[in-house]
C-alpha cells in the first residue's frame, strides 16, 4: 500500500482479438511467475472489470478466458498466505 512497484511485463499474442483474454492471460502469467518473486506477500492490481468480479464472485464464463479465470482463483486459493487480488 505504499505504492511500491517490483514489475511489469508487456507480451504481444497472436490469434487472440478479445481484450478481456488478454486481460486474464495477463493475470494468469503474474501468478505462475509468483514462483519467483521473494517477497512475502504480492498484492495484484487490474481494472479490468469483467475479470474482476469473476474472480472475486467465482463465476466463470464458459469462454477461454473463463477457464483462465477458474485457474486463477483456484491458484489465488492456494497461494492464500502469498497472494491477494483486489
């Protein structure tokens, strides 16, 4: 909260046109690199409101990024002590 930043990524990916998939793609590759980070707890920020409440109310489309979203909260889950998403 006190404003720190430790990255940010760009990615271009082909055959994907829907921004809310790109969205979720991105999410998706913060968390699998949390693996990597040594800090004791990470704090993820979008504002991409679709991937938002999906995540947060557990309802997923059944569109590809739905399924991204599905794989994240399971992970965010998991990682519980790690990681929140707001």
């Amino acid at each position: 909260e006190d404003g720190s930043w430790v990255g940010a990524a760009t990615k271009v990916v082909r055959g994907h046109s829907e921004v809310v998939e790109a969205e979720a793609m991105g999410i998706a590759a913060a968390i699998e690199s949390l693996d990597r980070v040594e800090h004791r707890s990470v704090i993820i920020e979008m504002d991409n409101e679709s991937v938002v409440k999906a995540v947060l109310c557990r309802r997923y489309p059944r569109l590809y990024w739905g399924q991204l979203v599905r794989k994240i909260r399971e992970t965010v889950d998991e990682l519980s002590d790690l990681c929140s998403m707001g």
